[in-house]
C-alpha cells in the first residue's frame, strides 16, 4: 500500500479516485418587516444586538424596514438564518412588539 504525503489523511489506492463534489451551502436572506407598533428605536437595537450591525448600518436598514416595508438584515446559511430569526422573535415578544423576521433563499 503506497504512503500517505498527509501524516493526518491514510494512504489510498492509486486506482481510487474521490470525487466527492463539494457544494456551497445554500444561503438565505434574513428580512425584517415593517409593523404599525414596533418602535424603529428597537429595531435599531435588534440589529445592533442580533445582526451586529454598527449603528449607522442597523439605522439604514431600519429606514428600509420603515419605507420599503422590509430591510435586508444579512445573508447566512439556513441553521444560522433560523436561530437568528428565533433570537428577534423571542426578544421582541419579550418586549412586547410584533416584530417579524423572516428568510428567503439569496
């Protein structure tokens, strides 16, 4: 049996081939929607606190919220995407607001 060049990886067969195809994980879009009761102050401090938007970047995407009727908070891959999305929900029925988040695919 030939030797392995990577201490770390056991030698293989020359006529072994990996062809293994490697995918990106699919990513996913996280947005937050505009309601007629969450303050654009919390918002602010959603993105700030979840999302670790500087202060300038969580007020843009909080106007866009606000404007648009949704703002793009990041893109991440579909576990990241959900827990992020539990996080907002959970803090903002711990504070009493409406606030909904939620993921498409980029």
């Amino acid at each position: 049996m030939p030797q392995s060049l990577h201490p770390d990886r056991p030698a293989q067969h020359p006529d072994v081939h990996d062809d293994v195809a490697h995918q990106e994980p699919k990513m996913y879009r996280v947005v937050l929607h505009n309601d007629h009761y969450t303050t654009m102050q919390f918002v602010v401090e959603v993105l700030i606190a979840i999302f670790h938007k500087a202060a300038a970047d969580a007020t843009r995407i909080m106007l866009d919220v606000h404007r648009k009727g949704r703002g793009t908070c990041g893109v991440f891959t579909y576990d990241i995407a959900m827990t992020k999305i539990d996080q907002v929900h959970q803090l903002a029925q711990k504070h009493e607001f409406p606030l909904k988040c939620s993921a498409e695919e980029a």
